[in-house]
C-alpha cells in the first residue's frame, strides 16, 4: 500500500507540474510525504491497520536517515580510494566497515554484509542520490506533523509544494510552501527529537 502511494506521489507531481523534475530532493518530497498523507485519507484499512502502518512508515523514515548516511559515507570513501588501491576486496570491506559503523550489522555475517553494496543500484545509476532521501524525508516529515496537529494542513502543504517554483531550489521551494528549509540549524538534533516522541522512545520501559 505505501509503495503504491510512493509511486503516486511521483505521478501527482508529474502530472501535475507537466513531468517537471529539477531537483531529486524535491521530487523525493512528493512520493514520501503522499505515503503519509494516503494513510491518513485511505478507507480501506481500519484505524488500527492505519495506526500501525503509520508507524512503519516512521521507523522506515528513520531507517532512511541512518542508511543513506552510511551509504553516502560508503561512496565517499571508495571514491577517495587511490587508483591502485581500488579492488572488489577493498570496497566489500569498505561497506562491511559502514555497516559497523551505522550499527546495521549483526556479527559472524561479514562475508554477508561486505556485499550489500550491489543491491543499492543508485550507486550504478547516480552517485550521490541516495542522501537525497534524508533531504526530502525531513520535508516529508513536516507535513506529517501539519496534518497530525490540524485534518487538511497537510494536504494544503502539499498542494502549496506542487505549485512551486521551477526554478528554485528545494530549500526555497520548501520555505515557498510554508514549510522550513531541511538545512536549518540544529535540524537532525529537531529530528531525532521527533523520532523519539513519535514513536516513544523517550518512554522508560
């Protein structure tokens, strides 16, 4: 169901805006943020079923914060690699070594993870996609929170969002929308904050 809505979310803003993509974190925003707002709004599934997917999305929205950071980490040391070092060995375990490090890694599976990598195809296909995701996840995460605290503030966000700017970047078209620019300061520590509200973390077990 929220692949379906992420996919939507694509064919809205194409449609919409007459198939105009100029940046990836903007267009990542739409697909990510209609799988909230598509939970919201469906009648096809219970408010239980609706409660518990939402909170799958979240975690999977937290799930995209810590791997494209590890794997952005992951190109940025394989392609500071000297020429001569640059080996199928050398990158396994240089992906074996983020998986440790972004604590994604369960131990006696090396052979197991050092390989990971290959089935990222954004690697093959555009370097340096992947933390796009963070970008638009946050934005996306925005109009969650407009429409948890007020029915229709989201949707009216994203609408805001589909009548951007071309020209601009995401930063500007995310202040245009009424929304505030995923680099401010201080905005992973706001995000964790989030997180751990959101799906109660903070509570003592």
């Amino acid at each position: 169901y929220t692949t379906f809505a992420h996919e939507f979310g694509h064919f809205t803003d194409s449609f919409h805006n007459y198939g105009a993509n100029e940046d990836l974190e903007t267009a990542e925003t739409f697909s990510q943020a209609m799988e909230f707002l598509a939970l919201r709004y469906t009648d096809t599934l219970t408010e239980k079923e609706k409660s518990d997917m939402t909170k799958i999305a979240l975690m999977d929205s937290l799930q995209t914060f810590v791997s494209q950071a590890a794997y952005a980490d992951f190109e940025a040391r394989v392609y500071a690699l000297d020429p001569e070092e640059l080996s199928l060995e050398a990158v396994n375990a240089v992906y074996l070594q983020c998986c440790k490090d972004y604590s994604f890694y369960v131990p006696g599976y090396d052979f197991f993870y050092s390989m990971g990598w290959i089935d990222v195809l954004h690697f093959y296909e555009v370097p340096y996609y992947i933390i796009s995701y963070c970008v638009s996840a946050e934005s996306s995460l925005q109009v969650y929170e407009l429409e948890a605290e007020e029915a229709g503030e989201g949707v009216a966000a994203y609408f805001r969002l589909l009548d951007r700017d071309y020209e601009a970047g995401v930063q500007a078209v995310m202040e245009g929308a009424g929304l505030e620019s995923p680099f401010r300061e201080g905005v992973l520590d706001q995000t964790a904050e989030f997180f751990r509200e959101a799906l109660g973390l903070n509570k003592k077990n």
